[in-house]
C-alpha cells in the first residue's frame, strides 16, 4: 500500500480511523492524502450565501487544518509524504473522486463521524464509499485500536474465488502478520450443503471448502506461521463471518471483492456490503487487483514475491 486516501472530520471516529492507520506496518514510503470534505447545504443559486453561511465555511476550514495538523503529529518521524484535500459537496462523493484522481490503493475512514455543516453521519458515508470506491477500503470501528500492548486479531474470510485469493495475498504483503493473532475463516452456508447433497455425496461441500482452507493455510503460513483454520456452518456466509468476529472478538475482519464497473459498485455483493454493516469490529475491503482463473484443483502453488 503505497498510495492511500484518509478521510477525517475532526470526530472521534476519524482519529481513531487516522491512529489505525498510523500503527499500520508498511515498508517502502506511504503518499498520504488526507482528505477533509466540507458540505454545503443545498440553496437557490440565484441567491448569495447569508453571512452566517460563509462564516461557518470558513470556521469549517480552519478546523480542517486544526484537524490536518493532528494528523501531521500522528505521522512525525514516519516514512510518510502527507498532503491535505479540502473539497467541498458530498463526503462520500468527494473522498472516492480523491481517491479515483490519484489512483489510490486504499481509502480508510471512521465507521462514525460529525460535520457541522450537514451533520452527515459518516456511518453512511462509510458505506457510501466501500460501495463506490475502485480501490481497497479499510472502515475502521474502535476495537482494538486504542489497546497497543495486545497483538491484532485479525480474521480474513476465505472461500474459493479469485477475489478471496487477492484478500490472502494483499493481507501477506503488507508484513506485518507476525505481529497478529490471524484466523482463517471459511463458511459453508447451509444452500450450498443442500445443493451438494442432491447432485454429489453430502459430505462433498464440506470437503471441498476444507481443502481450500488447507490450500490457502499453506499460503499464508508464508508469513503468518501461526495463522489457525477454522470451517464453520451458517446461513449465509455473512452472517457466519459476523458471528465468527463476534465470537473470537476480532478486531480486523479482511473479505475480498473483485474490482467492479459503475453497475457492479451500485450493486456490490450482499457479504460486502452486510459486514460493512453489521461487523463489531473494522472492516477491511480488499478490491486492487485480480486473479483470473482460480480454482482449487488449478490454482498454482504459492510463490513468496521477490
């Protein structure tokens, strides 16, 4: 992750989202943009903006550079290029054109936040931009942030897809899963049990799902050694993911969507989209490349990148 988009209001959740990201392990240098959007409220533009208008404006961007400037504290002696975005309109709208504009690599914003002028909550502008953005989003949710003496625990939903191959590898490459307690977590929803029982053995979705498990383990054993496995049974295999990270208390739950066009965006899969929603903990939503082909009997052993 070379090129990321923070999104910060001044809230709590923001500084939280901005402290995540801070403790984050990266080797090469990071270009952060920092991006602080002020909403404007709808008026007739045949009418000039009322004094009180424009002095709030103004209030809102000098709490932008207060709020810049705690993030400069944050990031001081890191390997870090930080710039400042103030943009005005939509805050979901302005953060995924930022990010589209500078192609960046992922997008982190709090869970919940504040604006003065609006008063949008920044829970739907979370999801606004895990929905739209082209790029990985990490929404961030307090849980295990503010506890530093303690190993991450991060869970990674996995199932036999493409897009769940590139949340593995993009999850090894940042380097830091020997600082984590990592579970590997695959749901077999019930529909699927069904459908194996009437044209193949019962057992056959359960096995198939165990050996992915198994194939991805190896790979992630790469760089996380002690990473465990785990096979679970559920409805739906969002609500199995939800419940793991409920029940393990997780701090980190990674889930894999392939890069989408403008339709697929506005109608993005129903997991993403629930443990965006739904999840105790932050989410990270891994969308930066993608891997054709991928089946289990098919898919190449894994080779550690130079």
């Amino acid at each position: 992750m070379k090129n990321i988009v923070l999104a910060i209001d001044g809230s709590k959740s923001a500084a939280v989202a901005a402290r995540f990201l801070a403790h984050l392990p990266h080797r090469d240098k990071v270009d952060l943009t920092v991006v602080t959007v002020i909403e404007i409220p709808s008026i007739d533009r045949a009418y000039p903006m009322s004094e009180w208008m424009l002095k709030s404006i103004e209030r809102e961007r000098a709490y932008a550079h207060e709020c810049f400037a705690m993030v400069q504290a944050m990031f001081e002696g890191a390997n870090v290029n930080l710039r400042h975005e103030i943009r005005e309109g939509d805050r979901g709208v302005a953060i995924v054109h930022v990010a589209s504009e500078i192609a960046a690599d992922l997008v982190v914003v709090g869970a919940r936040g504040h604006s003065v002028v609006g008063r949008l909550l920044l829970g739907s502008t979370s999801e606004f931009v895990a929905t739209h953005a082209h790029c990985s989003v990490l929404v961030v949710r307090p849980r295990g942030v503010d506890d530093p003496d303690r190993p991450l625990r991060i869970a990674i939903g996995y199932e036999e897809t493409a897009s769940a191959q590139a949340a593995l590898e993009e999850f090894v490459e940042t380097g830091w899963g020997r600082l984590t307690d990592v579970d590997l977590v695959s749901v077999i929803p019930f529909a699927s049990r069904i459908a194996f029982q009437i044209e193949r053995d019962p057992s056959s979705a359960k096995e198939l799902a165990s050996a992915a498990n198994r194939s991805a383990l190896k790979q992630l054993h790469v760089k996380v050694p002690q990473a465990k496995p785990h096979l679970i049974e559920s409805d739906h295999v969002s609500e199995g993911l939800v419940t793991f990270v409920e029940n393990h208390q997780s701090d980190l739950l990674i889930v894999g969507e392939t890069p989408r066009n403008f339709l697929g965006r506005a109608l993005m899969g129903n997991v993403t989209r629930y443990v965006v929603r739904h999840a105790p903990c932050s989410v990270w939503i891994t969308r930066n490349r993608v891997i054709r082909g991928l089946g289990f009997e098919s898919a190449e052993p894994y080779q550690e990148r130079a």
